[in-house]
C-alpha cells in the first residue's frame, strides 16, 4: 500500500492551510465532534486516491481538516473495522496518512462494552492498556523498521494525554475510569462465558476497532490517546441486547464529556 497518492491528492486540497498536528478517530455515534471543527475542510473517503472505505452505520466516511481552539487537528467520522474484511494494514491506512500529513498525535475513540461492572452506559474511559484479542499480522510498515515488537516494554498510550484528559473531566465536573481496552474482530457481540472470561484476563471494556489504529501509530512514534464510551453494559449474569441503536444513542449523552475531554487535552 503505496501512501504517496493519497498524501499528494490531501496536501493539494490543503494548500496553504496549516497541517495536522493532531489526527482524530472519532467512534460510533461519536462523529457529532466533527461540528466543533472550525473552519472545516471535509473530504470524502471515496474521493482520495488508494483509500478504503466505510460501511458501518453511522459513520459519515469524511475527512475533516481545521482546527479546535488554537490546534490545528485532523479527524476521521467514520473508520475501518477488521470485521468488514479489512486487513490491519487497511484498517490502520489513514493513520499512516494524517501522520504523513504532519500529525505526531492521535486521539482515538470507541463506543464499547463495559465488561467492568464499574462501569455504566455513557461512561468514559480513558484507555491505559489493551488487551488484543483481534489477531492478524501487519504487512505494511511506512517506517521499513517495526517498532511494533517495542510496544510490550514501551506504554503505547501517553501518560501526559492520559493525565490530561483526567484533568479535563474533573474540570468538566464528571469522572473517568482509567482502564483496559479489549479488542475482538467481531462482528459477533460475546457469549456470556465470553464475558467472564474477559473480565478474569483483565479486561475493563470490549470492542472491535482501535488497537490496529494504535498500533500503526505506536510504530510511528506518535503520541496516543484512546476513550472508549461505554454503550452497553456486558454483564455476563444479566444479558442485554447491545444493538447499534442503543450504541449510537449512548453515543449522544456521552459525546459532550468527550468533546469536553478531547478540548481540554487539546488544550
Ligand atoms: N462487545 C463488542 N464490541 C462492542 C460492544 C460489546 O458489547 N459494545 C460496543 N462495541
């Protein structure tokens, strides 16, 4: 997978507007974060050369370029999921693409399942660590030298972003759980015994995106910050129906914390 095409086609759209210094994946039901974008620039997925494209339901397939208060951020409504059979390499191309565009920062977010019973629907967490249980090898490396092996001794996830984004909810008057991200291929929500068994290895939420995302950008050296916003409760003793209705409407109660979270940090 060749970057130089969609990078060529982005930097001309951009002119001489100011380039990315922070990419931004927002989740489902998240992609409300976009509006705040001043001054925005919207690119259609289909429309830049060599890139995938979305299918999930409400995801809006767009690039966004423009800045939030004084920084200058690129964010991405709508992402890849292995689950719609793409590789991790595909799943993770437009990171390696706002990374060549200039962004040395990525703020990365999900809706999940809250497999901590701590947690309730439209929680935030702010993610320390993850567990990756979504398997699959990466071909493409931008850099012709992994740093992925790196990732065990080295914490993927910044401390400064972490503790900023704690700051920012404390300031925002809500609480947030720092914790431990799973990740599935999906498309399946879990079995029960499923459930307790990711609650036994450590697991405080679960999904199906994020970590091939993340990985790309560790191997960049890129600073890193991933929420998940709980959108259903995965309680293995009371199952619950998690349909991607009650994901998108968790997504809106939640989605003024988060935007208060990724304003402060960016601030
Ligand atoms: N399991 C897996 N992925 C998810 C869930 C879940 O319960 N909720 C949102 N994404």
């Amino acid at each position: 997978m060749k970057l130089t095409h969609a990078v060529d086609y982005l930097n001309g759209l951009l002119g001489d507007r100011r380039s990315p210094e922070v990419a931004i994946i927002l989740g489902s039901g998240l992609g409300g974060l976009a509006d705040l974008i001043e001054d925005p620039l919207a690119v259609d997925y289909h429309d830049i050369p060599d890139f995938v494209r979305s299918t999930a339901g409400g995801h809006r397939g767009q690039m966004i370029f423009g800045s939030l208060g004084s920084v200058s951020v690129v964010a991405m409504a709508g992402r890849f999921h292995r689950y719609e059979g793409w590789s991790n390499d595909e799943t993770a191309y437009p990171v390696r693409v706002m990374q060549a565009l200039g962004a040395t920062r990525m703020i990365v977010s999900n809706a999940a399942g809250g497999v901590n019973p701590k947690l309730k629907v439209g929680d935030i967490m702010i993610i320390r660590d993850h567990i990756n249980l979504m398997g699959g090898t990466f071909a493409f490396n931008a850099s012709g030298r992994s740093r992925l092996g790196q990732s065990s001794r080295h914490p993927i996830y910044d401390e400064s972003m972490m503790e900023a984004a704690r700051v920012a909810a404390m300031r925002a008057d809500f609480s947030v759980m720092f914790g431990c991200y799973l990740a599935t291929l999906g498309p399946t929500y879990e079995t029960r015994a499923e459930y307790r068994m990711m609650r036994k290895i450590g697991g405080d939420v679960v999904g199906m995106s994020t970590v091939p995302e993340v990985l790309a950008a560790g191997e960049l050296g890129m600073k890193v910050l991933g929420l998940s916003m709980v959108s259903n409760v995965a309680d293995p003793d009371r199952p619950n129906v998690a349909d991607h209705q009650e994901v998108l409407a968790a997504g809106q109660d939640a989605a003024v914390r988060m935007e208060a979270i990724v304003r402060g940090v960016l601030a």
